[in-house]
C-alpha cells in the first residue's frame, strides 16, 4: 500500500501520543486535528487496510474503525449474495 500521504498530514510534527490517547477527551483531541488533516482519507483506508487496532487513524478511533469495518464486510456479504443470485437466475 503506497505511503507517501503520510508526509502531508498534520500529525507529522505532533507527539505520537497525542494520536493514541488513554482517554476520550485524548480522542477528541485527536479528532480535531485530523478534521482539518488533507490526508484523512488515505489515512483512515491505511489504519481499515492493514487492520491498526490502536490509536486515531483518519478521525477514527478504534472502535469507529471496527464499525467501519463490519459494516463494509457486511455490504461484501450483501454484494456477493445478489451476484450469487443474479447468476442463479440467469
């Protein structure tokens, strides 16, 4: 998976730990800054893509992202079945 978005978020000059914080408030925190981060998006697939169970990737925390995930395998699932079903018919 290319990286090199990593070098425009506004993370880079943080303290790591402002983005796996103990706390909700520590989350929050690290919400706003990635809210205005130009790089969130590829962030987010990043943390989804390679499974990063720990800290805030793209505004999320991880239990946003298990929800993310959940959801998209459950639209797979979804998806899978009704080309299942079209083949069937046809």
């Amino acid at each position: 998976m290319e990286t090199s978005w990593m070098a425009e978020g506004k993370c880079r000059d943080l303290p790591p730990e402002t983005f796996f914080p103990s706390d909700g408030v520590g989350v929050e925190i690290a919400r706003r800054i990635c809210a205005e981060c130009p790089v969130k998006g590829p962030c987010l697939e990043y943390a989804l893509y390679n499974r990063i169970e720990h800290g805030v990737w793209g505004g999320a925390s991880e239990r946003e992202r298990r929800r993310i995930a959940r959801q998209r395998r459950g639209a797979q699932r979804t998806a899978g079945e009704r080309s299942t079903e079209h083949a069937a018919v046809d």
